[in-house]
C-alpha cells in the first residue's frame, strides 16, 4: 500500500472536492481518498501494483476541470495535521468571543 498527498488548487466549493474523491474512490486499487476542504491536500490510499501515480494524478484532472496539483509530497502529512490544528485554534478563539 501506498499514501501519496497531493496540494491542490483551484477548488472553489466542496461539491467539487466531493467530484475529485468520487472519482479517484472509483480507480480500482484505490483503497480511500480524502480531499481536506480547509487545506486542499488530497490523500490517497492505493495499491501501486493495480493503479499509478499517474492515473490517480489524470483522473483528478478528468474529475474538475481546471483544478491543478501544486505539489506531491508523501512528508506533507504532518504539514497538513499542524495546519488543522492552527485552524481550529483561530476558529474556537473567534467562537469564544
């Protein structure tokens, strides 16, 4: 199994992060996708002997329409876990006011 994070760009509403994760969910080999509305990183979960980087990378481009990949990073995990945090912090700092 592989875990790949993509950054991606030019998503405007979360019906269009839904049309990404549907569709990379359908490639056989892939085992989860979930697409962070907040931080715009996509993580898929894939078996690379069945689907490659590649198909997953042209059917996120298939799936919107001029949605652009920014960068892959397999560290970018604990880059994303950290920018939620610093999220929910401002959100429940304002909320308590």
């Amino acid at each position: 199994m592989k875990k790949n994070i993509y950054r991606l760009d030019n998503i405007d509403c979360a019906a269009c992060a839904s049309k990404i994760e549907d569709g990379v969910n359908k490639l056989e080999g892939v085992f989860s996708s979930n697409l962070n509305f907040i931080t715009l990183n996509f993580m898929v979960s894939f078996d690379e002997t069945i689907v490659t980087d590649e198909e997953i990378e042209t059917n996120i481009h298939k799936s919107l329409k001029g949605v652009k990949i920014v960068k892959k990073n397999n560290e970018d995990f604990i880059d994303t876990y950290e920018e939620q945090n610093v999220f929910k912090k401002i959100l429940f700092k304002g909320i308590k006011k």
